[in-house]
C-alpha cells in the first residue's frame, strides 16, 4: 500500500496525497499551491496521476490550499465521489467560486496588461466559475463520527479537527489481503479554546499517522493575551488617528476577529471605531457559520440561545459591492477594515494596503499565517516597501503580528494530540510544515514520544509496509519510471519558459530579465544531464 505526497510536503500548501491500495485510488484533499510564484505555478501542471482513475476524494477541510484545485480535478475528467462534511461542501461553494473569480480576474488583468504591450498571446485562467460550480454536483455530505464505507476494502470516518467550520481528521481503514491497515490524517488541527469552534477529537489508535506540522516549532501565545494585543492595538490606533487594516482569512479568521472585538466592545474596552467587513466571501461565510451550529462549542450556543449574537458588533457595515468597497480608500482615520485575503497578496486587502501602508499613523494587524513570498510575509519580515498593482508602496504603518490567533495547534498542541494514541503509532509522517518547522517537529517527535517519523519530499511516496517497519526505516523514494515522467514535465514546462521568455513583461526588475535566460539555459542542460545519466544507468541494469 502506498501513499504519494504530492503536495504539502516540505511546505505548507497544496495538500494531496494519493492512497494507492489493491483496486482503490484515493485522494486525501486536492488544494491549491499558494505563496511564492515559483510555488503557484505548480498549479498550472497536469495531476501526476490520471483523475478520471481517483475513485474517491476525501476532503478534510474547505480552505483552498486543501480543497482549490477541485474544478481543476473535475475538469480533467474525475467522476468519483467528494465526502466531506456538510459545513465543508457549503463553505466550498462559495470559496471554490471566489476562487475561481479571482483566477479569472488576474488572467483578465494580465491581459489587459499584454495587450497594452502589444502582446498577444493571451494566458488562460487555471479554473473557471463553470468548472467551479460543475465540481459541486459530486459532493456528498458525512457526518462527523460515522463509519461511511467506500468500498469492500475501504471505510472512513471524520471526526471534528477544531481547525475551521466543518474541519475533519480522517480516520482511514484500508483492508489488504487478509490484514486491515488504519491511516489517520490529521488535517489541519485546530488549537484548543479557539472561539466558536469545538477541540481536536482525540483519536484512540492508527497504524500510520499523517500530521500537519504548520507550527511544529513554535508555540503560541494564549488566547487572553492574544485579544489583551488586539485591545492594545485598536486603542493606539485610535489615539493615532489612524486605520486598523486586518488583512484576515474570509472564512474562521473574520468570524473570531468579529467574535473578539463583539466582546471586546461589549465590555467598552475598545473605544467605538467604525467596523468595516470588506469581502464578500466573509459575508457569505458568516452566514454559512449560522446554519451549522452542529459545528459549535457550548460557550457560542450558549450566547446564541440567549439571545446575544456573537459575531454582531455594534454599526459594523458589510461592503460586498466593489463601489462600496472603493468608497473605503477615502477613509484616512477611525476606521478597522477587515478583508481578504490573509496574506495580503490577492483580493481587497491589496487595495486597502495601498491606501494605508504608507501613512505613520496606520496600523496593519496580522493575524494569521503569511507563507513565504507572499506581500504579508515581506511587510511582516521587515520590507520597507513593497510591490502592489506593480506600484512601490512604503511601509510607514504599525505592524503588527498577533499570532495566538492561529487556528493551527502550536508544538504542544501537536504533540499532545499526537500522545492521544494508544497503542503508539508504528509510523508517524510529518506533512503541511516548511521544511524548517517540519525537521523541527521530527526532534520534538522522537525527544517527546520517542516516535520515528518520516519528512517526505514533495513527490515522494510511501510505501506503508516499509514505513511501519516492516522492512526497514525510510519510505521509499519516487521509482525510477515516476522520476522519468516528472523529469518529462519539468522538461515540457522548460521548454515552454524559454519559447516565451522573450514574452515576459511582468518581471519589472531589468537585472532579473537579463539574467534570466541564461539561469533558463543552465537548469536546461543540467536537466539534460541528468536524463543522460539515468538512461544510462537504466542501460547498464537492463
Ligand atoms: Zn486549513
Ligand atoms: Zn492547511
């Protein structure tokens, strides 16, 4: 039995991985690539796998970087079926849509852009609206806690992974032969005490285990000393008379930061700024938090049913159109506005930073994770300026980082769901971490459980027998024959950098655009050694 790391391996986005037993192929997620561009352009790389062979995918949760490449999976011929639970398929409605918007508006806006330049050949968007919303019809709803059987061989099981509205962990029970192996995914694992939301579900016993590793070498602050820096913020802001800009995730991130700030104002311990919601998709995503209160802690239930909304601050104004939302650039004091997306690098938020960034009195207050090369990453990294819609813009505001907002479980967090299993795991394999964090959580794992892990490579598969020590320590690496295909795309895809580097208008920085053609030609012939060298190899042994 195998397991291939597509994606989230030695990084953070793009979960995918491939469950290869007798007769089944199934996937765990089927997210986007998101941060730097090198990264993104994964995206637009055909599936190392033929989806119209993937029977199943089970998707633990709706972000896009677990859940965005779905229309594209769609569209290249997957029939199968989609379980999730009911929260996920109705938050991926909305977000596979947005999703798909702004994969349509960037390719309009490149164009635009190469039109003007006299250029004419034109880039495709990786998705449309249409395949979006085709990718919908093979959803079918689990619900948290039952056994939904796939196969003869094949039963699943969500549990709530307290992440976000609708989150799962996946346990996983594959028989072979006369021999059932469980594999446990852990998703994204929430923290504990995130408002709204439930815990982790504590999972009993698995023979592998997958374990996001995002924070695997850090801790977070607690919550109360996390809304204590926000207080902090919105009042110096306020006395600064200036903007509180909190770029924040649409669907989670908003709905806790309006869920703070309710409380916090309710109690006057923030003095009354206008409250601006500046997304759609946050507008949307709040209403989709309101028809799942299955998904709810007793804290928020409780508030509900006495009549207190939790996520109603007082004159808090939504802004779905886009004049509503231009309106906003002319506010220069007195304002929060909340909008997508939490990095920074895509959505509204690039807008209201454009307006913001440069003035001293305006504080910037991020609140969840900045993947790296993403505008987030470089302002919270210390960038005096930076590039947006193509103009330089100076950081002179406040930033600020308010990282116990995380609904990622920290190093503890982690280990300690990780300690829930008894008998101990025979294998653990650490997944959806930076290569930093993930090698860090591997010590934690080993000094802390006494636990063997493996940190695969993206692309590697894991062959399950060899990981849980049956016959020796590591996983195996790609085989030969998936390495040659690989090296054919990479192959295909630089070839098709270098017929049109002469087309690329985009890189503004001339040192880069003279340098790059020749950095192209030396990857192109060290790739053409490479291929030498292996076809070599494979001579000599035939
Ligand atoms: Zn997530
Ligand atoms: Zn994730």
């Amino acid at each position: 039995m195998n397991i291939t790391c597509v994606g989230a391996a030695g990084t953070v986005t793009g979960s995918n991985y491939l469950v290869e037993a007798e007769g089944v192929r199934i996937l765990i997620d089927c997210g986007m690539f998101q941060g730097s561009r090198q990264l993104e352009e994964r995206n637009y790389l055909a599936f190392p796998y033929d989806p119209k062979t993937v029977t199943h995918l089970i998707l633990t949760h709706a972000h896009i970087d677990h859940s965005g490449l779905i229309p594209k999976l769609v569209r290249d011929g997957f029939s199968g079926e989609i379980l999730s639970t009911s929260a996920t398929a109705d938050l991926c409605e909305i977000m596979l849509a947005d999703s798909a918007h702004i994969q349509e508006m960037e390719s309009e806006w490149r164009n635009r852009k190469k039109k003007r330049a006299g250029r004419h050949r034109l880039i495709y968007p990786l998705y449309t609206k249409e395949n979006a919303a085709a990718a919908m019809a093979y959803f079918t709803p689990v619900d948290y806690g039952m056994d939904r059987v796939l196969s003869s061989k094949v039963r699943v099981r969500f549990n709530d992974a307290g992440h976000i509205l609708g989150s799962a962990i996946v346990e996983l029970w594959i028989k072979e032969g006369d021999r059932e192996v469980k594999v446990v995914f852990s998703g994204d694992l929430g923290s504990t005490n995130q408002p709204i939301i439930k815990d982790p579900t504590p999972i009993p016993d698995a023979d592998v285990v997958f374990i996001e590793s995002t924070y695997g070498d850090r801790l977070h602050k607690s919550k109360e000393s996390t809304y204590e820096e926000l207080k902090a913020v919105i009042r110096a802001a306020h006395a600064d008379r200036g903007n509180v800009i909190i770029p924040a995730f649409a669907v989670e991130r908003t709905q806790e930061v309006l869920y703070i700030l309710n409380a916090l104002r309710q109690k006057d311990e923030i003095p009354p700024m206008a409250l601006y919601v500046d997304s759609p998709l946050a507008i949307s995503a709040t209403e989709i938090f309101l028809q799942h209160p299955e998904c709810f802690d007793k804290e928020t239930l409780e508030k509900l049913r006495t009549g207190n909304h939790p996520l109603e601050y007082p004159g808090m104004r939504f802004t779905p159109t886009r004049e509503e939302s231009i309106k906003l650039n002319e506010i220069t004091h007195g304002a929060i506005i909340i909008a997508a997306s939490g990095m920074g690098h895509a959505g509204r938020i690039k807008h209201h930073l454009r307006y913001n960034l440069w003035r001293p009195e305006a504080h910037v207050v991020f609140v969840g994770y900045q993947a790296q090369g993403t505008t987030g990453r470089l302002i919270v990294d210390g960038a005096r300026r930076v590039k947006i819609f193509g103009e330089q813009v100076a950081v002179n505001a406040k930033v600020h980082t308010i990282g116990g907002f995380s609904a990622h479980a920290d190093r503890d967090g982690l280990l300690k769901w990780l300690d829930h299993f008894d008998p101990k795991p025979a294998a653990v394999v650490i997944i959806h971490g930076e290569a930093r964090s993930a090698s860090a959580f591997a010590g934690h794992v080993r000094d802390r459980l006494g636990l063997d892990s493996i940190v695969p490579a993206m692309g590697e598969l894991i062959d399950l027998d060899v990981a849980m020590g049956r016959f020796a320590q590591k996983g195996a690496v790609v085989p030969p024959l998936a390495f040659h295909e690989e090296l054919d795309r990479v192959w295909e895809a630089l070839d098709d950098i270098l017929t049109r580097v002469g087309d690329i208008e985009d890189l503004e920085d001339p040192v880069s655009q003279k340098s790059l053609t020749p950095r192209l030609h030396i990857v192109n012939e060290k790739l053409a050694g490479i291929r030498q060298e292996l076809a070599q190899a494979e001579a000599g042994s035939a």
